[in-house]
C-alpha cells in the first residue's frame, strides 16, 4: 500500500476557478497538495485535484454529462 494521497466523496466542493465551482464524485488529491495532510478550512477551498470521477447514470442526460466534462 502507498500513502500517496486521499480520496474524498460527492461532498466536498472544490472552486476550480473564481467563478467555477465543482463536486465531482469522487476526487483524489495527492498530499503535497494539502498542506498539513489536512482539508483547507474554506467552506469551498481553491483546489485543483489530481483525478476527478464522476459516475454516469441512466438518468443524466448528454447536455449535463457534456456541461460536467
């Protein structure tokens, strides 16, 4: 097993840019991109993760799928 990171769920809401908020779900971030191996303490941090998951489902539709990606 290798320590490199943490995953967190859909509830963690990330701002990936000023004005572009998002919560994948699922969202894995290795630890030199929390400092103190902690989550930041921002209601909505300012953070980039290094892989973002996002499980399609029957019922999302093709314009939503195309407005995630």
């Amino acid at each position: 097993v290798n320590n490199i990171g943490t995953a967190y769920g859909a509830d963690a809401v990330l701002r990936i840019q000023p004005d572009l908020l998002r919560a994948p779900d699922v969202s894995f971030f290795r630890w030199h991109k929390l400092p103190g191996r902690r989550w930041p303490r921002e209601r909505v941090p300012t953070l980039v993760p290094c892989l973002a998951i996002e499980v399609i489902s029957e019922s999302n539709t093709g314009p939503e799928m195309a407005r995630k990606m």
